[in-house]
C-alpha cells in the first residue's frame, strides 16, 4: 500500500515537472516582444465585438447534472461487480434492481425533453 | 530471478544493494530508486510520443492519398524533432486579460493527467509501474483531471471561442465518461478484479473481445469521444470555431494540447488492448507449451503489447481521418439515448449470463457469451430500423419535384 | 516524527489552506479551482489511510463531476465572475469566538474516546478492500437496504432537478 501510493505521488511530481521543463526552456530561449496587436483576442482576424462573456445556454448544466446522478451510480456499481463471482445469483438481482431505478430516472428526463439540446 | 525474467526488480535489487553498500538508508534508496524508475518510464513515454507525432503525419498522409513529411531525414523521421525544436522556439504570446497562472497551469496539467496513466499501464507481466487494486477506477480519475484542464483552459482564455469550445468538449467528455465507466464493469465482472494486470492475465485462455464484442464497440466509441477526436472534435472543428479552447495558446504550451492528445490516443489503443484483446499476453495458452515459452519473456511481452497498443491506435486513427464530424446534438443524443442505454443492458446480460454461464464447459460459456452479444446486436439493429423507418415516414416529401431535365421550373429561377 | 506524519500534516496544511482560500478569494472560479485542490488533498489523506477505492473515487466523483457541475453553475449564472462587497463583517469577534469554542469542544470531545491516541491495527494481509466493501454492499445482513435505498435518494435527486428545469422554462 504504503509503496504504491508513495510510487504515484512521486510519478505525480515527477509528471508535473517534465511538462513544465521545456516550457521553462521555451521561455528562456523564445523572443519576447508583446505588443498590443498580437496580444488582443482572437475572433478570425477582425475585431471583437462585444464582450467576451455570452449567454450560455442552460442545456449545459442540465447534462451535467445528469452526469452527476450516473456516474455516482456506476461507482456504486463496481464493488458490486467483484462480489459476482463468490456470491450467489440473489446479488445480480440487487444490482439489477439498482440498475433499474436508475433507469426510470434516464426515462423520464428522456420524456420530459431535458436530454434535448434545445 | 534472472534479468531477462524480471528486469526491473533485478536492476532494483541491484542498485538497493549498491545503494546501501553506500551507507544509504533502505528507505532513501527505495525513493531514490523509485525517482530513477520513474523517470526512466515517463522518458519513454515521451520519446514515444514523439514517434506518434511522426506516425501520426504519415498515416494521415497515406489516408489523404499523399506522401506525407518525406524531406527530413530517411521518410521524414526527424521530422517530430524539427516540430518540437520549431514549437520551443516561438514565441509566447499571452493574450490581454488572461487569468495568467491559471493560463500556464492548463497545459501542465492536461499533459499530467496524460502522463499519470502510464502509472499503471503494464507493459509485461514484470515491467509495470503499480498494479493497483482499483486500477480501471484510476484510469477514469486521470481523465477527470483531463476535463478540469480544458476548462481551465476555456475559462482563461478570455475568448468566448474558447470558452463556448470548452463547454463543448467538457460537455461531450463527461456525456461519454459514463458508457466507458460502464463498460469498464465488464472486464471487472469478466475477470473478477479491477486490477489490470488482473485482467490481462484472466484472458490468458481468451480474449475479452470474443466474448464480450458490444462491450469492445461501446469503448471504442466512448473513449475516441472522450479523447476529443473526429468523428467528436467538436471543439476543435477548425471550420467552426477554429482551434476551440487551445486558440490562445502558442508555442510550447500549444505543443503539450497536441502532443498529450496524441499520448493519450495510444494510452487509450494500449488500453483497448489490455482490456479486450489480452494485453502483454492473451495467447490463448500457447505460451504454455514448451516450444513457445519464449512468449513468456518479458521483453517479448512489451513488444507484442506495444504492437496491440499500435494497431488500437491505428483504428482510432482510421476513424478520425474517414468519418465526418458530428453535429453537437446528434453527439449528446447519440450517447444518452443510445450508448447509455445499450451499455446498460450489455452490462446485465454479461452479469447474468456469466453467473449463469460459468459452470459449463469453457466452449460453451465463449459461445454463450458471444451468441448474446449478437443477439443483442441484432435487436438493437431492427429497433434503429424501425425507428428509423417511422423517422422517414413523418418526413413529408418534397414540395417541388424536379423538372425532367435537372433543371427547376421557369418561375423559380432567378427567386 | 514519521514521515508518515509529515505527509498527513502537509496534506492537512493543504486541505484546510485551500479551504480557507475558498472562502476569502473575490474571484470565483479561483475559488472552485481552489476547492479542487482542498478536495484532492482529501484524496490524498484516503490514500494514506489505505483506502484506495475511497481515494480514486474521490477523484472521479468530486473533482471530476461535482467540481465541473460547480464551474458550469458559476459560469453559467453570473455575469461578474468578482465579488463585490466586503469581505468581513464588522462584528468580527462573536461569530470567531463561536468558532473557538466550538473547536475546543471538539477537540475534547475527541480526545475523550478511549484508545483515541493509538496507532491503528494494520489491515489484515491480502485483504481486498474493496471486495470487502462490495461483500458488505451487497449482503442482506449488511448494508444493502441502504445501497438500494441510495439509487431512490438519486433518482429523487434527477426527478428533482428535471422538474425545477421544466418548471423555470414554462
């Protein structure tokens, strides 16, 4: 335990530092001259018009939402797949059952058009 | 323990031994030794991701019916390195009203979350990183990290191209992380552990694609969505909102974006491969007969492994540069109404028939197993027709049939 | 002192520094990246308890779909990402004695539990932690009313969040 956790928190420094070295070489050995121009933003060559927050649609969070709900499910679903093997079939049926109410919700935010991309 | 049968903890042992022959303490040692390791292996990474980029422009090439970089070096080999040289020298431009520190972090940590799947990745039965125990759960959490970057990235940006490309493609990830965790149950179930040198070796007698061919086709699917490449490249679709949530970004920075896609495509090829096609081994017993106990060598291993890891990128490959992309909509509709869906019912067949199942001879359990993934296959192939036939239906026809001769009416001309 | 020890004090540094940063920053998405980094320091802390499931799951859950959920409502509402205003109260020391007292009181009540200063009995070798945990998920003379009883609480949650949805649309 001990050791490969202790293995991915250095495997995590460690990948942490190897993006940024050539990054660190980039800015030593890359010119630098920021002017106004090329630093305004980008909109395909023209000017920006307005600002640079719009209205964003809803249907973003609603998905997810919607995500949340599913994939706290299929979390819940993996302790459940290793006790298959040494379990009786009585265990499956849970899961199905845990499956299945899950579904009815998917069901009816289908039904209520909340899976729409208005 | 000899080297060609365990190499990595032969040279460990080797240098501990070294070490403390030094007066090092063991615990300083076991760091110093895990720091070597570990560097050794992201090296690796990198230097293959460096190949990828030239794999990449070929094949791409080929696909397009043209040569390809062919001038630098023998068919354009060095070609990766001239990029990487040309991406370290330009110049770095941050655009005005840039958050800064979160506009450096977003490359580090999108290649980090890339990086951090090598952990667990194995490239033979002794040359790993770790086996963790929850090793499928470990792949979902780095891509976690993964969306958190492009957000940043987005958010950053301070251009509502990037923002608006980085919704999408966060949309899209998290849209399609859901059939791949659920497809990930299935090896699980298959081979009653998470780990994943546990899974490799359970399909030492048979592959998991034979006997599960939905679940392959689901990931496939969902891990091409998840890795933001055509047919789901939404966020980059140059066409429409040029470059996405990496527009601002030059250089060196814009090289992590690229050149962590590319990692992560392979990653995702290797783990097709361990996950359905058997990984480092998956040879169906032949290693066990005595004229073929080479195959069991550990190096022998890393290159079939890698090979497998290849030809599941060369597939992802195949995909981008055949199909078109896909409008947003149809994207998201096409995985919460269908993929989730299918997945979940995949998921309980594979519960059940293997409880069911597991007691029969061997043939006859692959057969099972296979027979109801075509079933399934084939119901799930006339409800799209069904479906689709009362789509075509409802449409009504068209209002102004053409005139014999190809040509519209006189009196709609000129409108 | 461990090094065990230093890492639980650093990790604990992390959690309660990123927390306190949460609260404090005016920009908000500097807030919920800096709840990213105080939930990952908890991911680290299950991770030094042995807890390996509890710890990737940490991560996929909370950073990966609670964290987005928050960075999509902030982005999606306000306008101004800064908050305006003061950031303290004028009555600063009622509500911080409050906090004082409500910390010793813990701290007693905590330190109270027999056995509290014991090192915990390793796990038991070749344990699978987590097949222990889907073993007790899953047996009736476990926990699995509570498992089913928690796929009702999330589909009250999804039919909860559809209709306040439909019901702003109208």
């Amino acid at each position: 335990m001990q050791n490969e956790w202790l293995y991915i928190g250095i495997f995590l420094v460690i990948g942490i530092i190897v993006p940024v070295v050539p990054l660190v070489f980039a800015r030593l050995v890359a010119p630098r001259k920021p002017n106004s121009i090329k630093q305004s933003t980008y909109e395909c060559g023209i000017e920006t018009v307005g600002e640079s927050w719009v209205q964003f649609k809803a249907q973003y969070y609603i998905f997810a939402l919607v995500f949340l709900v599913f994939d706290v499910e299929s979390v819940f679903l993996f302790p459940w797949a290793l006790t298959l093997k040494q379990l009786p079939l009585f265990v499956v049926l849970e899961g199905i059952l845990f499956i299945g109410i899950l579904v009815t919700g998917l069901v009816y935010a289908w039904r209520k058009g909340m899976l729409e991309w208005v | 323990m000899t080297f060609w049968n365990n190499p990595i903890n032969f040279i460990g042992n080797w240098l501990t031994g070294l070490l403390t022959g030094w007066h090092l303490p063991v615990a300083l040692a076991t760091i110093l030794l895990y720091i070597i390791g570990i560097t050794v292996l992201i090296v690796f990474a990198m230097t293959l991701d460096i190949g990828l980029v030239w794999v990449e422009r070929k094949v791409v090439a080929r696909f397009q019916d043209r040569l390809g970089p062919n001038r630098i070096g023998p068919f354009g080999l060095i070609q990766p390195v001239a990029d990487i040289i040309k991406m370290v020298i330009k110049e770095d431009i941050t655009p005005a009203g840039a958050d800064k520190i979160i506009y450096n972090i977003a490359p580090v940590l999108a290649a980090t979350s890339v990086i951090l799947l090598w952990a667990i990745l194995p490239l033979a039965s002794t040359i790993y990183g770790v086996d963790l125990n929850v090793g499928l759960l470990y792949i979902v959490a780095a891509g976690a990290l993964g969306t958190l970057a492009i957000i940043m990235a987005g958010w950053s940006s301070n251009n509502k191209y990037a923002l608006l490309g980085a919704f999408r493609m966060v949309s899209n990830m998290i849209s399609y992380e859901i059939p791949m965790v659920i497809i990930l149950l299935i090896p699980t179930i298959l081979a009653n552990t998470m780990s994943v040198q546990g899974i490799t070796q359970a399909q030492s007698g048979m592959w998991f694609a034979i006997l599960s061919p939905l679940a392959l086709l689901i990931f496939v699917i969902s891990a091409i969505a998840e890795l933001g490449r055509s047919p789901f490249d939404l966020n980059e679709a140059e066409s429409e909102i040029v470059a996405g949530f990496h527009i601002e970004y030059t250089g060196m920075k814009f090289g992590w974006f690229y050149a962590g896609e590319l990692l992560h495509a392979f990653t995702f090829g290797g783990f097709m491969a361990i996950l359905f096609f058997g990984g480092y081994g998956g040879f169906f017993g032949l290693e066990k007969l005595a004229a073929f106990g080479w195959l069991n060598i550990p190096f022998v291993q890393a290159l079939v492994f890698i090979t497998k890891a290849m030809i599941g990128y060369w597939v992802i490959m195949w995909v981008k540069y055949s199909v078109p992309r896909i409008r947003i909509d149809h994207m998201l509709a096409f995985n919460w109404k269908f993929l989730v869906p299918l997945a979940l019912v995949v998921l309980v067949n594979t519960a059940v028939l293997n409880k069911v199942l597991i007691d029969l001879p061997g043939w006859l359990y692959v057969l099972g197993m296979f027979g109801s993934n075509i079933v399934i296959g084939f119901i799930t192939v006339e409800i799209l027709r069904a479906h689709g036939r009362k789509q075509r239906s409802l449409t009504p026809p068209s209002p102004q049939p053409l005139h014999p001769s190809g040509h519209m009416s006189q009196g709609e001309r000129g409108v | 002192m461990t090094a065990e020890q230093i890492i639980f004090i650093l990790t604990g540094a992390l959690v309660l520094g990123s927390g306190l940063m949460v609260v404090t920053v005016r920009n908000l998405l500097h807030a919920a990246l800096w709840l990213v980094a105080s939930l990952f320091g908890v991911a680290i802390l299950y991770a030094i308890l042995q807890a390996n499931f509890l710890a990737v799951v940490q991560v996929v859950v909370y950073i990966g779909a609670i964290a987005v959920l928050f960075i999509f409502a902030v982005m999606l509402t306000r306008r101004e990402l800064m908050e305006k205003g003061r950031q303290t109260r004028p009555n600063r020391w009622l509500p911080a004695l409050l906090g004082l007292l409500i910390l010793s009181g813990l701290v007693v009540l905590i330190l109270s539990v027999p056995g509290v200063e014991n090192t915990a009995a390793a796990l038991p070798a070749g344990l699978d932690t987590v097949r222990a945990l889907g073993t007790a998920l899953v047996s009736p003379d476990a926990y699995v009313v509570p498992f089913e009883v928690a796929s009702v609480l999330m589909l009250a949650a999804l039919v909860g969040a559809v209709y306040v949805a439909t019901a702003e649309k109208k």
